[in-house]
C-alpha cells in the first residue's frame, strides 16, 4: 500500500462479523476479492476477535484475510492468547497436561469458540498458528497500539532479550509460569494493570465471576483511593472505594505520563458515548458483543486524539435480534 495517508484502529470484536463488516463500509473500505480494503487507509485491529460472539470463524476470516492482503495490522488479545495456552501442550511434568488448566472457568469463556471451530480442526489449527505469528504491540512514529498496557520497562527487557515483539515457542511456555518475567509480561500487556481486593474481600463481577482483584487506571497521577485507579464497568463497594491506597498498591500501579505518544487499547469494556480517556489515551472496546458499540477510531497525524474522530456502530440500535451481534 504505497499511498497510506492514514490508520483506522478497531477495538475488540469477539465475534461480531456483521457489526465489523459494517463498521468497515462505514469507514470507507470496499470488499474487492473476498479482502476489505481501503485505497488510502490501514486498519489496525487491537485484538480479541475470537470467544463469546456469534460468527467467531467470519470474524477471523475478514481480519485475517486483510491482514495478510496488507490492509490492516493485528495485535494479540488476551483471548487469542488464552486460546492458544488452552491448546498448547505443557513441556514440562506438571499436574497439566495444556499451558492453561482445563478449568469450568476456563471452558466457559472460550466455549463459543470451541464450539464454533468443533467440525472446523485444520482451520482451528491454522489459526492457532496465525495467533503465534501475532505481534504483542505495534509502535508507530506517532503513536502506539497495544491491547490492554503499555508497560515500557517490560517492552523494553522483552525486546532485549526476544529480540522482536512476537511470540516464540520459549515465552509461551515460560509465560505459563506465575512469577516468571515472561508470565508478568504477556498479564501485563494483554490484561493490564490490577489491584487486589483488600483484607481478601471478593466481590461478584456482572459477567458471574468471583474475582479477588479488580482492573486499574495506568494513567492516574497522584491516586489516593481506591475509587481513584478502578477502570472496569463493575464499580467497587463503596467500603472499599473510599479506602487509601497502601504502599504496595503504589508499587503495583504504572503511570503513562500525558507527553507519552498517544496510545490505543481494547480490553476493558467501556460503555457510553465513545471519547479519549486523556489527551494520549483512548479505549475502543466498548462491549459490542453485549449490544454496546464496535469502535474504530480514524488516527491521521494528530498529537493529541480528538473526541470527533471516533467512528461506530451501535449494535443495540442497528441489530434487533441477538444471534446478530
């Protein structure tokens, strides 16, 4: 593509192959030979494509197929990466036989595409071998993509020692193992920042889950409370929002400072009207696949990102039954 002009950045689809095909044609790009493609922009795609949606298989197929046309690049999601731990051998004699343990929880969120690949196992195949070929994070002259956190102490050990920003057959088994560097970079980079609930408190999230930890801002300066760092939809209980922060909660958090290149991430189920987080930082996830919005957001060669330059479709609005998205 000799005459890109411009990039279009594309949160999490999960699925979601309708939506996406019409927030492609909303952003200009044109089906020509089974490949959407647009004569002067590039998508960029900040993953989790696959689980929980209704057309996982589509939806692969049409990012993958621009990725490899040249028209849009792709970095990994945690549910690509989860994907692939859960059907990837463990070399080593532990107690599991697969990199991710075989748990109901587990199962559970990659039900859909497990279910949706079962007559499909060359194709599953192939994509898991398509996973592996994905980059962790992509930087540009101007700004950065990554899916949920842009760590650049972590970035930078891991390109030093990997020597790129892909996977390889090492650090997805080491990443397997809580504590080792490789474990702390992919939670990092693919899940994000996180505290734990204090006094072992656990609260029930919307989705059903007991959770012990809960998502957090990477881009507060100067917290205090807890209600200060929460970034998820579930809000704390207000008991533990009004607590300060301890010291070791202070070395838990990360701060992407506003002179940072402006960064885009997916991940965190975002809900309204869709607008930057700060002046350098925007979240295009906002929960297509439970009838919110799938977002694009169209990055030219501005410094800072303009709330007039988010694109959608509102799925709730543009779909009335819900097999469709």
């Amino acid at each position: 593509m000799t005459d890109l002009q411009g990039y279009d950045l594309i949160g999490d689809i999960h699925g979601c192959a309708l939506t996406l095909e019409m927030l492609l044609k909303r952003l200009g790009y044109q089906c020509q030979d089974g490949v959407y493609r647009h004569p002067e922009r590039q998508v960029v795609f900040l993953g989790d494509i696959v689980d929980r949606g209704p057309r996982i298989r589509e939806a692969v197929q049409i990012v993958r197929a621009m990725v490899e046309a040249g028209s849009a690049q792709i970095v990994m999601g945690n549910h690509e990466y989860n994907l692939l731990c859960y059907l990837t051998p463990s070399d080593e004699n532990g107690e599991h036989e697969y990199l991710r343990e075989r748990t109901p929880r587990h199962h559970r969120i990659l039900k859909e595409t497990l279910e949706q690949y079962e007559a499909y196992p060359q194709e599953l195949e192939s994509l898991l071998e398509w996973i592996m070929e994905m980059p962790l994070l992509l930087e540009f002259d101007h700004f950065r993509v990554v899916h949920a956190c842009w760590h650049q102490e972590l970035i930078d050990q891991f390109q030093q020692q990997y020597g790129g920003n892909h996977l390889t057959p090492e650090l997805l088994q080491r990443s397997a193992s809580h504590g080792t560097f490789e474990w702390t970079l992919l939670d990092r980079l693919l899940r994000g920042t996180h505290l734990k609930l204090p006094h072992d408190e656990v609260m029930i999230s919307r989705d059903g889950f007991r959770r012990r930890f809960f998502r957090t801002k990477f881009w507060a300066r100067e917290p205090q409370l807890y209600a200060d760092v929460v970034f998820q939809p579930d809000p704390l209980p207000s008991h533990i929002a009004r607590q300060a922060l301890s010291a070791q909660d202070y070395d838990d958090l990360l701060y992407y400072g506003e002179e940072e290149k402006p960064l885009f991430i997916g991940h965190y189920w975002r809900e309204g009207l869709p607008e930057p987080i700060t002046d350098n930082i925007a979240c295009l996830d906002y929960s297509a696949v439970k009838f919110g919005k799938l977002v694009a957001y169209r990055m030219d060669n501005e410094q800072r990102i303009a709330a007039d330059k988010f694109v959608w479709v509102d799925v709730g609005q543009e779909f009335q039954q819900p097999e469709l998205g």
